[in-house]
C-alpha cells in the first residue's frame, strides 16, 4: 500500500516536472470602484506582458479573491472577466464577503497562462491599491 | 473539474496539513498557538528553493518540510519544557517573532529581468512554478492529495506503533510517562519536529498553489485556525482534524448561505464543541465505537 502511494507520488511529481518550458509573465494593473450594491465593486484589469509591458489581449481571464489575513478561508468565487474595448482590457464584477484587505487573484489561461496578484483596500466608498511597507502606521515616511 | 472546486478542495487539503500539525502536538498533550510560523517557513524556503535556486519542486518541498521541522526542532527544545497555558504563549510568541522576521526579510534576485524573491512587508512575489513547468491546477490538486494521504498513512501506522501509543501516554499523564521510563522531553522534541515538518510541506504546496506569500498570511489567525480544526472533528484519530477542515472550508464557507456569517458560527461551533464534546467529534469513544461497528 505504502509503495503504491510512493510510486504514484514520484510520478505525479515526474509529470510536474516534465515540461519545463519557459512561460511568458504577465503584470496587471487593477483599479475597483464600488458599483452601487454592498460589497459589489467593478474592478478594469490592465494585462501587460510583463517584459515588454505589451497588453494581453485575447486571454481567458478570472478574477478571484483571498483575504491575506485570512488565507484559504474566504473563497470568493471567480468571475470570468469580459474584454473591455481597448486591448489588454478587462472588466469584472467582483462580490466580497467583507470590506478590507484583498488579495485580489488574476488567473490567466488561454494563450498565456499565468496567475497575477494584486493587494487591494475594499472600503464601503472606495478600493484602493495597498503596498503593505506602506500601509503600516509607523512606516509613513 | 471547475476551477472554484479545484480551488476550494486545495485550499482544504493544503490547510489539512496545518491542522494535522496542530493534532501531532494535541496528541503529546500540548497546545500550540504557533504553527503557521513553521507553514512560513516552510512556505518562504520552498518558494525560495524553487523561484531563485531553480530546484525542481519536490526537492523544494522536502528543503520547505526540512527547514519547518529543523526550527520546530530548535524553538521545541527550550519550550517543551514549558506546559499549558506557557507552552501556548510560548509557541505564539514564537509564531509572531517569526512573521516579524518574514516582514524583515529581503533576499532578492534578479531573474529574467526581473527582481525576484522576498521583499518584506511587500512579500514573495513570482513562486512560478507550476506556470513555467505547465502544471495544471488540477495535477497539482492530485499532488496535495498524494501528500496528504502519504502523511494520512502515515499518521495511522503512527497510531499502531509503539511510539504513537507514546505519544498518547505523555498526552495523557507526562508525569507517570515519566515514571515508566519514557523520554519525555526527547519524545515532545521529536513530535514538535515531525509536526513543524508537515507544516513546512503545507506551506511549501501553499506558496507554488498560490504564487505569492506574505508575512500578514501567517498571523494568528492560521495558527488558530488548525488548532479548532483538531478540536472539532476530534482527537480520536487522524481523520478528526481533516473533518474539521472539511467542516469549516468545505461546508460553512461554500455553502454560500453561511457567508459572511462563517467566522461567528465557527466559533460558536468551538465553543459548543468544547463545552459537549471537549475532544471533538471524532474523539477516543466513537473512533472505537466506529470501528466496532466496521468490523461487524
């Protein structure tokens, strides 16, 4: 039983470590702003293409969140993101369970697949980015 | 499989091994505050190994769960001696020295142009691996789950053995463990290490699932969190802690009707539990009960 479980663990790992093509890194901008309804807030996502900082068009983009403080707990469900008018340009409606910190969690698939996380500030009237250096009392300069 | 069911069981099975973490030392007798700060390390040395050395992940995680029960190892040492209400501040304090340090930690390198590595405050950013090695959500998922019943087996050979009835003995009386000419401290030493060891695996798997750790994550809540886990479902068996998982992130948190209100009706739960059943739901009694009844 027991080397039944290692030799399936060593090929799980085996088939993790196959392919070790490199992949094309993604940056994003995120801006949310509240949409009217509590704890709704519509977030427009900037995808770049992390080196030449070229959008990303044409990628299946959904958009979830964790709390920082509380990771794993809160599984706010993801939402397919819808293209915006411009390219690299993506819209989403983003339901939370409570204000404060997220860890806003965008997962790309498609021609580029990758997972980019932006820490944003929920508040009732607002959504601002957080830079956690900068968010701690003490540590304004 | 849906990628929020992909997530939502991931998250269970990564939280599992914190929750086991906390039963390893339950069992001993010993509460303990501060295992998130070995799922940290375990975390940030993974993540490390994998993003700036280049290691492959299993070596990383094996380096994660080594560099977790080694510091679980060196805080046990001076603190097992500690018991009760001292052990469990002395493990708290501990947790929030080491997530003060993540918060101090810089080690960046630049990879591909860009500056990777821990940042502080700011955290870990670009733990890319399972992105650039095309692993699946889903291939990662079965690798959680082959860990997990790995340590799973592994806990119930434990059970069996003549070191897991150890165990059981100190938790219940160290003193006359003691007087039968058990090894006391050497015996807790060893099961801080083990139980740092696991949570250094979950942190490990936590860091690539996700791809961006930072000190906040490891605060107390986490620590709390794995030890109602053990709690709840009960200290009976090795199933106890998981099944409390599974009650708090696969049925208060998916059940969409209980959002929001998640966090008093866990508590809550704690406190009944506590108060009805203080070894939980699968303690001692119906684990025998259980297995009366399978044998049957």
């Amino acid at each position: 039983m027991l080397r039944l479980l290692f030799a399936g663990l060593i090929a799980a790992v085996c088939l993790a470590e196959a392919a070790a093509a490199q992949s094309m890194r993604a940056k994003a901008d995120v801006e949310c702003k509240p949409a009217g309804e509590l704890l709704h807030y519509d977030c427009v996502i900037k995808l770049m293409n992390a080196r030449t900082s070229e959008p990303l068009a044409g990628v299946t983009l959904m958009v979830g969140a964790d709390m920082p403080s509380m990771p794993m707990m809160h599984n706010v469900r993801p939402v397919k993101a819808a293209p915006g008018a411009d390219s690299g340009i993506y819209q989403a409606r983003l339901v939370l369970e409570m204000h404060g910190d997220w860890a806003v969690q965008l997962n790309l698939s498609g021609p580029v697949r990758d997972r980019v996380v932006a820490n944003i500030r929920f508040d009732p009237d607002r959504a601002t980015p957080v830079v956690p250096s900068r968010a701690r009392p003490g540590h304004k300069h | 499989m849906d990628d929020y069911l992909v997530g939502v069981l991931s998250n269970i099975g990564i939280i599992s091994f914190v929750a086991l973490s906390a039963y390893l030392l339950l069992l001993t007798g010993e509460i303990s505050f501060g295992q998130q700060a070995f799922f940290a390390i375990g975390a940030y040395a993974a993540g490390i190994a994998t993003a700036l050395w280049g290691w492959p992940l299993s070596a990383a995680l094996g380096w994660g769960a080594a560099t977790a029960g080694a510091a679980a190892i060196l805080v046990g040492i001076p603190t097992l001696r500690l018991h009760g209400l001292y052990f469990a501040i002395a493990t708290l304090a501990f947790a929030e020295m080491v997530r003060l340090l993540f918060e101090l930690f810089r080690y960046q390198l630049t990879i591909d142009g860009e500056l990777v590595g821990p940042n502080g405050s700011d955290g870990f950013r670009g733990i890319r691996y399972i992105f650039e090695n095309d692993v699946s959500s889903l291939q990662f998922l079965v690798l959680i789950y082959l860990l997990l019943i790995i340590a799973l087996v592994a806990f119930m050979l434990l059970e069996r053995s003549r070191l897991g009835v150890t165990f059981r003995m100190i938790g219940e009386d160290a003193t006359l463990a003691e007087l039968n000419g058990v090894a006391v401290a050497r015996i807790k030493v060893l099961a801080a290490g083990l139980a740092g060891a696991l949570a250094g695996i979950g942190g490990g798997l936590y860091a690539h699932l996700t791809t961006y750790v930072e000190p906040r994550i490891f605060d107390v809540m986490l620590g709390v969190h794995s030890l109602a886990y053990g709690l709840i479902g009960g200290l009976g068996t090795a199933l106890g802690p998981l099944l409390g998982v599974v009650i708090d992130i696969g049925l208060l948190e998916s059940v969409r009707v209980f959002a929001g209100y998640r966090m008093i009706i866990f508590g809550g739960l704690v406190a009944v539990l506590l108060i009805v059943r203080p070894r939980g739901l699968l303690d001692e009694r119906a684990v025998h009960y259980l297995s009366r009844v399978w044998r049957r």
